[in-house]
C-alpha cells in the first residue's frame, strides 16, 4: 500500500506517518519547502515540495497512491481569507487532482475537526446528524473544507473525520495548559459548567488509520474522541496530579480573556506573524459544550481509544520535560 500523506510535518500528521510505516505503507508526504523536517527525520519516505495551490505538483503527489490523507491547513493567519484559501480551495484543488490523476484512489481522508461542526446547544454530546454551526472562522473553513470533500462524494471514496481537541507529544496548543500548570495555575475561563471532549494523538491516528481500513459508505462523517465528558476546571487538576503538581485554580473573567486576545492581535499585527490566542479563538473556547459522540466510529470502525487522560498527560509531559519544552 502506499499513501499520501499532507500536513506530515505537524502535530497529528508527523504521528499518523510514523504508524503507516510501522505498519509497512510506503508514504509520500506533500510539504512546504519552509517546512521543519524535526519530526520527519531518518523515516523512509518520498517527499514532495509544494502546496493545494500547484496543480502540477498535486498531480505529482495523488498519482500512484491508494490512500490519501489530507491533514494540512490553517489553524492561525493573520488574514480571515487565509482560512478559506488553504482549508476550502486548497482541498478542493487536491480533490480534483485526484478525479483527474488516480480516479480509481481506495480512499480520501480529510482530518476536519469538531470546530466544523460547531458546539452542541443541547445538554448532550454533538453527533454526525446534529446540524452544523461554527463559531470561529477556522470551523467555518474546515466545514467549507468538508462539504467541497463530500461533494464528490459519488465519484470518489471520500470519509471525513471531526477530531476533537488532540494532545500528546508535540502538540503546542494544549502545552499552554502545562506551561501554566508547571508554574502552579490552573487557569480556567469563568464559564460554570462547561465540557468537552479530549483525545490523545496515539488515539486519533488509529482512528485515521482505522477509517481507511475499514468497510465505510462513501461520505460517512465520524466524530473522534476518547468518549469522556470532562469539565473544563477537572482537566487541570487532573493533569496537575499526573504532573505530581499542586496548582491553584484561578478562575480568568471573560473580559480579561478577550483584553488578552485584543492585545495578542495587536502584537501579531505588529510582527506580522499569526497569534496563537485571538478575540475569535476566546469566543470558540468559551462555548459552553464541546462533547462530541463517538458512538458511530465505535460501532461502524471498530475505534476503541486506549489512552486516560492522566495516563496521556503524564506520557506528554514527560515529553515536554525531556524536549525541554519546561
């Protein structure tokens, strides 16, 4: 078997490329020539220069391929048009090189994400049939990523997965949480009873892998998770106790995220450099329900997650602290 792998060299992508070789596929992954190989170095694999925006070299990358997975985008931009660019156009530039180059591909796997769908308004956790409803401009561009996928849906063999939030080794979102942590704050937005869910890496790239090798009809959508419903302030101190830490919980006002987020754009602006924490980014954090189902992945791929959130934090931070990332 061999696959395509884009977004290789991030977070989810570099792990999903090192489980497809462990498990004997031969991996091409499309990348940017300002990509970091960090994660990439010493693997057996072929590797392609470019972006979803060059034609040619799509063509180049789909040809030949039985899988593709289709990880990379845009999470941060300085730009809101950035978002549709890459996450909307550029998969529906890789769809089409497919339907011109390899129209006979096994299966297409786009890594969306829950943000696509949006919080659930009921007391309940969101599932494939609820109505989607994003609340930022990143979900709204993964979702418009989703529907240019599922528009082919009938010429091609098209699955889309809705991660929700993912940690583990490498990850630099949920490492603010650690960093905060190993300073003795446990920061939670003043938002009473708010849930969501979590997954580790290790567990999202199974469930990838298993939606491959699974029989799907052509457009199932699956939510992936570890199936916990978590509050927001049990997080912190559950990865506080997996660190051996002692933290103080401090609860931080809505008006204080947001001056936080307003100052962080103005800072971006003047670096011209995207920020990691923006006034769009708090109005997503601050819904009060990001529980998604994962009934339908348990039942129709077999997706069975292994990784506690204690045991995956302890794993994550010892990785932290031996990469000297704290």
């Amino acid at each position: 078997m061999k696959a395509l792998v884009t977004g290789a060299t991030g977070f989810i992508g570099s792990h999903l490329t090192e489980a497809l070789i462990q498990k004997g596929v031969q991996v091409r992954c499309l990348l940017r020539r300002t990509s970091d190989l960090k994660w990439l170095e010493g693997l057996p694999i072929e590797l392609i220069y470019g972006d979803c925006n060059n034609k040619n070299i799509l063509d180049k990358a789909v040809s030949n391929v039985d899988w593709v997975f289709h990880l990379a985008g845009v999470t941060k931009a300085i730009k809101r048009e950035t978002f549709f660019e890459v996450n909307g156009l550029g998969t529906l530039n890789l769809i089409h090189a497919c339907l011109d180059k390899n129209p006979c591909l096994r299966k297409f796997v786009y890594i969306s994400s829950q943000a696509a769908a949006g919080p659930s308004i009921f007391d309940r956790p969101k599932s494939e049939l609820d109505p989607c409803e994003p609340v930022s401009i990143y979900g709204r561009s993964k979702r418009v990523g989703e529907k240019m996928v599922l528009a082919h849906a009938q010429e091609l063999p098209v699955v889309v997965l809705r991660p929700s939030a993912v940690y583990g080794p490498r990850d630099k979102d949920l490492f603010a949480v650690f960093s905060l942590l190993s300073r003795k704050i446990n920061a939670c937005p003043l938002a009473p009873g708010q849930r969501l869910s979590l997954c580790h890496v290790q567990d999202i790239v199974q469930g990838i892998i298993l939606a491959v090798e699974a029989q799907t009809k052509s457009g199932d959508i699956f939510f992936l998770s570890d199936g916990k419903d978590y509050r927001m302030g049990n997080i912190g101190s559950i990865i506080a106790q997996a660190m051996s830490i002692k933290a103080y919980r401090i609860l931080v006002p809505k008006s204080v995220m947001f001056g936080i987020a307003f100052f962080s754009e103005y800072l971006s602006r003047l670096k011209g450099k995207p920020c990691r924490i923006n006034r769009d980014k708090v109005n997503e954090l601050l819904q009060l329900n990001w529980v998604c189902d994962i009934s339908k992945a348990n039942t129709l791929l077999g997706f069975q997650p292994k990784v506690s959130l204690s045991h995956g934090a302890q794993q994550t931070y010892e990785w932290y602290k031996q990469e000297q990332w704290l």
